[in-house]
C-alpha cells in the first residue's frame, strides 16, 4: 500500500527525533566518562543541528498540511519550496 505524503513526513520526523535521542544519550555517556570538554560540544552541535531538523520538518508537515493547494502543480511546487526550505539554516 503507498503512503501518503503525511506518513512518509511523520515517519521521517520520528526516524529524526529518534536518531536525536540517540546522539543526546551519546553525551551523557560521554558525560559520565569524563570525555574532554570540546568533544562533548562537538556531540552536543550535533544533536542541535538535528533537532533542528526535526523542527523543520515539523513545520514543513504544518504547512502542506494548511495549504490550499488545488491540484497536482500547486503541491508539487509547494513541496519544492519546503525542500528548499529544509536544506538552508
């Protein structure tokens, strides 16, 4: 069965959000290791600059879910416009 635009969007959002919880329990192991101080920052830009992917995501799902897109063009433009999005910081 194909999914829809929504499930495929919620699917990558959690896979992020998992993959975010995964790098923040990396710190904490390094944390309680004692690692060096600029190798848990390092650890820590990371799992930032993936939730704020997640963060995008979230609301490229808002919008595509309030637009009003009319037809088959109008989404397909839509969707290249937040592909755009999500690629810049």
């Amino acid at each position: 069965m194909t999914q829809t635009p929504e499930e495929i969007a919620s699917k990558k959002i959690t896979s992020r959000l998992k993959r975010s919880r995964g790098q923040l329990d990396a710190v904490l192991r390094m944390m309680d290791d004692g690692k060096p101080c600029d190798q848990v920052l390092m650890q820590l830009s990371a799992v930032k600059s993936s939730v704020d992917k997640a963060m995008k995501l979230v609301m490229a799902q808002n919008i595509r879910r309030n637009s009003n897109c009319q037809d088959a063009q109008q989404l397909e433009e839509l969707q290249k416009s937040l592909d755009l999005m999500l690629k810049t910081k």
